[in-house]
C-alpha cells in the first residue's frame, strides 16, 4: 500500500516545480483524494468492529398518530335548571273551608277544570233567593212592556220595572261569580304535581293549593356571564347534559337575552326540552353552548404535544423514520384540544409519545 502522506507531498513538489500539465495534476489529486477516503472508511468499519468505545447509532421508540381532518368546535359552560312554561300554583280566590277535592297528584287535567271545591252553601241560597226574586221582577216587567207598547200605563211603571230586573240581573251575576271563586280552577292543560289541601281545611287566597305542570314544553335556563354576550346567539347548538340521570341530548338555544342583568352581570338563555324522556322542573342542568366552530373541517391536535419556541409553535412528525420539526399556527383552544390552522396535513403522523425525547434529526422507530 502507497503511503498517501508521501503521494501527497511529491504531488506538491511537481506543483511547486511547475509542471506543465496542470489539467493532469489535477485528475491525478481527485483520484488519489478518492483513494484516500475509501482507505479511510475501510479503516473505520475495521476499527468500529475491534474498539468498544465506537457505539451504534441510537433510534429511539416513539408512537405516532395519523392526523386526520376534523371540525373544530368550542363550547361555553354554564350551570342551569328546567323550568316550565306552564308550571302554576293555583290557590283559591276567595277564603272557605275545603268541601270537595276532585283531584289527586298525577292526575292530567284539562283547562277549566275544576279541581277542589270550598264552602258555598251561603251564595247557593242567596242565588236560590234571588232567582225566584228574579223570576217575579221579568214577569212584572214582561207584562209593564206589553201594556206600555198598548200604550197602557204610565212610562215610568215600565222604566221601574226594567230598572229593578236588571238590577236583579247584576246581583245574580255578582253572586254566580262569587260561587265561581269558591272553585279551585286549572288554567293550564296539565298534570297534577301536588295537592296541598284536606277536606274540612280553611283556606285564604294566596295560599298554595294545587300545582298543576304541562311537561309537554319544558325547557332548561340559565344566566351566562357578560362576557360571552357577543359569542351567544339564538339557533346557537347547546348540549344538555343532566348528570343526576347521567344523560344528554342536543338542542339549540331558542332564546337569548339582550338585556345584562344590573346585579350579575349575566343575560338569560333558554333551550327546549323534547318530552321523549322524564324531566323534572328545577332539575339541575349543565349546557354547553357552542360558541364557534370552524368554517372547515382541518387538523386539530392535543395541545401537549405542542412545542414552543422562541418566536414560534411546532410539533414533531415522523417522515421515513426521522424527526421532523414542523412550525405550525395555532387558532382556537378547548377542553385540551388546539386548532392547527397551517403547517399540518391530514396524513401526517404526529410524534406522541416519545416526543419529549427526540429531536429535530433523531432516528426514530414507532412502537408496535
């Protein structure tokens, strides 16, 4: 074997002699260039397999998650209650004692019905009296109007005869509305929710008697921070969720309040119910309103696999078994997700676990 060092050094003695062919001196340098590198690397594979202290090249393990397109979607938390539209506590309109109670709790009833009954014997019999007063006064008055069209008797004998049988009119009206309001009335088609009256129980107005519910429109309400006033809007998608039934359903917001409450700094919001399953009013409810969603499904990754830089965002991927740093933007963030708005592809296998531990250039290999 030509020592190289001595090939080298005659090469530069001709150069410094000037030879004429430098053309030649120069394919002549690249070949013994060439050999010299190959003797090189014949030399370190010799060395790498008899020295211990040469180590192998290390790959290291990470798993990898194939990004996939998807909708971005952000939601606004907040705690509330169902609440009945027709949710009423009838009580009596006038004090009595509790004669007759027609109802019982779950009952459905209808509007007009009447529910419970109070003592009236008192108006009965003064409509008793008053109707045969009244019977007298229209056949007084009946027989004053014929004379009066024959021109017979005087007109005021006709006038105070009309004039006492509408009087007698307007007290029988008095005294039917009267018996009316010993009546306990639903207002409401419903069903009957409870029943706070015994026979024989005194009972005043105002008192809370019977409550009647219509379930068949219940919604769920609840007081949402000022702050999101320009984020929440009616025909906004709003997931119900009762965690005391562990269960859920998807509705949308039907009513939004423009006003901010002076004392909370809150403004109302309210979503329907359907009436496929069981509720019940003052039922404790959590919505989470959807405040945004992308305009295009994109890709969207755990924020923690997310790297920071010193003026930039970036992630790791896998291409052909290396480390890839890729520089991304970062748009809306919820529940520990982020959207990617550039700088991510679908098909692109983000580094997970693992990716603490490698970097930019690192041989990798995924974990089976």
């Amino acid at each position: 074997m030509r020592n190289p060092i001595a090939i080298i050094v005659i090469s530069l003695l001709m150069a410094a002699c000037g030879a004429p062919d430098k053309k030649a001196e120069l394919e002549n340098l690249k070949k013994q260039r060439s050999e010299l590198e190959n003797q090189i690397t014949a030399l370190e594979e010799e060395v790498a397999k008899t020295d211990t202290t040469v180590k192998p090249e290390k790959i290291i393990d990470v798993t990898v998650m194939s990004l996939k397109a998807s909708t971005f979607k952000s939601y606004i938390e907040v705690q509330g209650k169902v609440d009945a539209d027709e949710n009423v506590a009838i009580s009596s309109e006038m004090p009595g004692t509790v004669t007759k109670i027609n109802v019982k709790v779950g009952d459905e009833v209808s509007k007009g019905q009447v529910l419970a009954e109070t003592d009236s014997r008192i108006v009965a019999q003064q409509m008793s009296d008053l109707q045969t007063n009244m019977d007298l006064a229209k056949q007084v008055y009946e027989k004053q109007e014929n004379l009066w069209k024959q021109k017979i008797g005087t007109e005021v004998q006709y006038l105070q005869a009309k004039t006492n049988k509408e009087s007698l009119e307007k007290k029988m009206g008095l005294l039917q509305e009267q018996s009316r309001m010993s009546k306990i009335i639903s207002p409401i088609n419903g069903t009957v929710d409870g029943v706070n009256l015994k026979l024989g129980q005194a009972i005043m107005p105002g008192m809370n008697a019977i409550t009647v519910i219509n379930f068949s429109n219940l919604k769920v309400k609840a007081e949402v921070a000022e702050s999101y006033a320009s984020r929440v809007k009616n025909g906004n998608e709003v997931l119900v969720v009762f965690p005391d039934m562990n269960d859920s359903l998807v509705s949308k917001v039907h009513y939004a309040s423009r006003g901010i409450n002076a004392l909370t700094r809150t403004f109302s919001v309210e979503a329907f119910l359907d009436n496929k399953k069981e509720y019940h009013p003052n039922m404790v409810a959590k919505l989470r309103i959807n405040d945004y969603q992308s305009a295009r499904p994109g890709i969207n990754i755990p924020v923690k696999y997310i790297q920071k830089g010193t003026n930039e965002s970036f992630v790791l991927v896998n291409e052909n078994n290396k480390a890839v740093k890729k520089v991304i933007t970062i748009g809306k963030e919820y529940k520990g997700n982020a959207e990617v708005t550039s700088g991510l592809n679908e098909g692109d296998l983000l580094i997970t676990e693992g990716y603490d531990q490698v970097i930019e250039g690192d041989k990798i290999k995924e974990s089976k």
